[in-house]
C-alpha cells in the first residue's frame, strides 16, 4: 500500500494529499497531508507511519507553526482540524474534555452559554485547544489562573506507535505535552479545568514613561492586597509611536471590582484611570506576521533591565509587550534586521539575565536569512525527565524531529 492510499483510507479519501508547494513548516517542505477525522483514525495514521520510518509534524490552526526551531524534517503534516467539539461536560466539577482541534473562540461560544470560560486569552485568536497548549501558549489571565498546564487536568495523546494514552511510563502526560511542541505525542483531547465568568471586569490604565517606572508600579500592585487578575504593560518602542501603558485588570462581583479599581488607580497615580473595556493592546502581541519575535522570561523585579539591554544593543526603543507581574514578555524587530544586531541583542538580553537571577531571551520566530541563529537562540534543550519520557516514547525521532519544546 502506498503513503497516500494508506492515508486515505485512515482519513477518507478527501481529506489526504500529497502535499503542494504551499504544504510546508515554517519553510520546510513535507511530502503527504493527512486530515483524520477522530482520535482512531490519528492512531491508525501514526501505525502506519511508524512502520514506514515517516516523521510527523501535527497541526491546528497553523497559528505558530513558524515558532521555534523548525523541524529538521516532515514527511506527514498531520492536520487535527477535525477533530472538534466538547466532548464532555461536567458543570459539577467546573471541567470540560475538548477535542484538540477545536478554537478557542468556539469553544469560548460554547462556554459563555453556560457562563463558564478557559482562562487562556491567548493572542492568537484562531488557534485551537490542542495548539495552544503544544506550544504552551498563555495571555493576561495567566498571572491568576497559570499557565496552560495549571489548567489541564487530563490530556489523551497518540503516540508514535499508534496508540492513545492518558499517561505513559508512570507519566501523566498531561503535565509533559503543554510546551511540548508535539515531540512527545499528538494531544487528540483534553481536560481542563473551567471558571466562572465574572460579573463584572474593568481595567486600571496609566500612562508610563520608562521600563523601571513599569517595574516599580508592577511591584506596588503585586505587594498590595488588591489581587489584579493580570498585569500587562505595553512599550511600543520606536519614533512617533503611541504613549507607552500599564494596565491591571480586577475581576469579580461589581462592587468588589469597583472598589478596588479604584483603589489601584489611586495606588498608581499618575492620571490613572478606571476603564469598562481594555486598551486595545490587551492581550495581544507586539509584532506582526513578518516581523522578528523574542520571548523573554525572568524575575519580574528584573526583567525591566532586561529591556533596557536590548534598547542598549538595539540603538533604540524595541517593542515590548507582556505580564510584568509574572516576568514574561515578548518583543517585536524588524525582519530586516541585521544578523549581527540581532546577536549582540540576544547576547547582551541573556547576559543580563544571567547576572540577574536568571531567565530567557529566545528567537521565538525570525525569517529564512536569521534562521542559524534560532539553532543558537532557540528554546533550550528538553530537561531531563522530559528528554527521558521522548527517549522511551518516540525513540526514533519522528514526531516534530528537531522542534525544541518550551515550558518556561
């Protein structure tokens, strides 16, 4: 039987190609797609493909299959697209078991009915479940409710050989997928954990003028007993750019959230103001398709210096983005920028840290002409109970090979 005919009738044959000039990873060519329409027919996929020595590289929506370092190569792009819906529901237990494939922003309808919600505001509004949670993808509410992994009660994951499992060699998968950037197994489902939608929400906005003006106010919120639900701050960077902002978002019962709002604008000064909706940044990210993106991670009392390193190496103001009150944020360069630059900004980022109790800077994204760099610049090798788990699941190296996982 051949790759496309084995594929076929895993999937239905209007749903497996071989793949056209447009079928790709992030630049690297694969041969075959395979649409599968259930979690059997993903494991029926990857039998076959574990007999055929093929590599695998799953898909949602396609949102973030340029992050990260690229797969060294792909002979199948398995698209989960299909598989999709709420699975079960449980209102007693505030859970839901979602079908990997599944948008976020449908599944945000479906919940809204029964005045539920997924803390994961991510800023890739297409994605699917079973993508944000490979590449470990978190937005503002991450600072109450975690990240994606705090979230996950339960993962069911094909594995190389073709079968599905909630857990394997004395693993909970589900706390090893989240980040895993589908080198460990292709998530077909998962359980997470639900919350209320709160009554009422609003933002505190202030205006901010440098990076440590942005830290110390973080820190005046977070020392406070005013529990923002998230801390975001937004530096555009760059000439005749807009004001530069620090938000905090207070949820709950109206009263609760107008009390403290307002508490946190007096907190803040500066002409803080109390907002119903959020400053159109929210939530998303600073760069655009084509540009070059950072992620940086560390104490969150430090991670203003960090920025300052890359305006130093830069010659100027870079966009920057992300939950001060956690350490996490990302950055936005112009794609053409300058190998060298782009080096010494990602050296000059990491020494800092370094000297500051530690963290990241890594090459989230960057263009075909940047790419040795992410080799140097991507995330950091699997630790070692995660390497370990790879070794004895996927031994041969055909699920996502070469893709380097990402749990900060």
């Amino acid at each position: 039987m051949t790759v496309i005919e084995a594929l076929a009738e895993a999937c239905g044959p209007d749903h497996a190609w071989e793949a056209g000039p447009a079928d790709n990873v992030d630049g690297v060519p694969v041969g075959w797609v395979a649409e599968p329409g259930d979690a059997a027919a993903v494991a029926e996929v990857l039998r076959f493909t574990a007999t055929e020595g093929l590599s695998v590289v799953a898909s949602g929506a396609g949102t973030k299959l340029d992050w990260g370092v690229p797969p060294s190569h792909a002979d199948v792009l398995l698209d989960v697209g299909r598989l999709t819906g709420v699975l079960s529901y449980e209102p007693g237990r505030r859970a839901a078991t979602v079908a990997a494939g599944t948008p976020l922003r449908a599944l945000r309808a479906i919940l809204l009915r029964e005045r539920r919600r997924l803390p994961l505001d991510v800023g890739s509004p297409a994605a699917t479940l079973g993508g944000v949670l490979a590449t470990n993808e978190s937005g503002p509410l991450r600072h109450r409710f975690g990240a994606p992994r705090d979230l996950v009660t339960g993962v069911r994951v094909a594995l190389d050989e073709g079968t599905l499992e909630h857990a394997a060699g004395g693993q909970d998968l589900a706390r090893y997928v989240c980040g895993s950037y589908g080198t460990l197994g292709i998530i077909t489902e998962a359980t997470v954990r639900l919350e209320p939608i709160p009554a009422a929400r609003a933002w505190v906005v202030r205006p901010v003028s440098t990076p440590r003006e942005v830290q110390q106010l973080t820190e005046a919120l977070v020392a406070s007993p005013l529990e923002p639900a998230a801390i975001e701050a937004d530096l555009p960077g760059g000439a005749g750019a807009r004001p530069a902002e620090l938000a905090a978002l207070f949820e709950g019962e109206e009263a609760f959230v107008a009390h403290r709002a307002e508490s946190a604008a007096k907190l803040l000064g500066g002409g803080a103001t109390v907002e119903p909706l959020p400053p159109p940044w929210w939530g998303r990210y600073p760069f655009a398709l084509d540009d070059v993106a950072l992620k940086i991670w560390g104490r969150p009392s430090e991670l203003f210096a960090v920025v300052y390193a890359l305006r130093d190496a830069a010659g100027q103001p870079v966009p920057v983005r992300g939950s001060m009150g956690l350490g996490v944020a990302h950055v936005a360069l112009r794609d053409n920028i300058a190998p060298e630059r782009l080096d010494g900004m990602l050296t000059a980022a990491r020494t800092v840290l370094l000297a500051r109790g530690g963290g990241g800077c890594t090459l989230l994204r960057a263009p075909l002409d940047l790419r040795e760099l992410m080799e140097s610049y991507g995330p950091d090798p699997m630790p070692g109970a995660a390497a370990r788990l790879k070794l004895a699941l996927d031994p041969e190296d055909r699920l996502a090979p070469g893709r380097t996982p990402d749990f900060s």
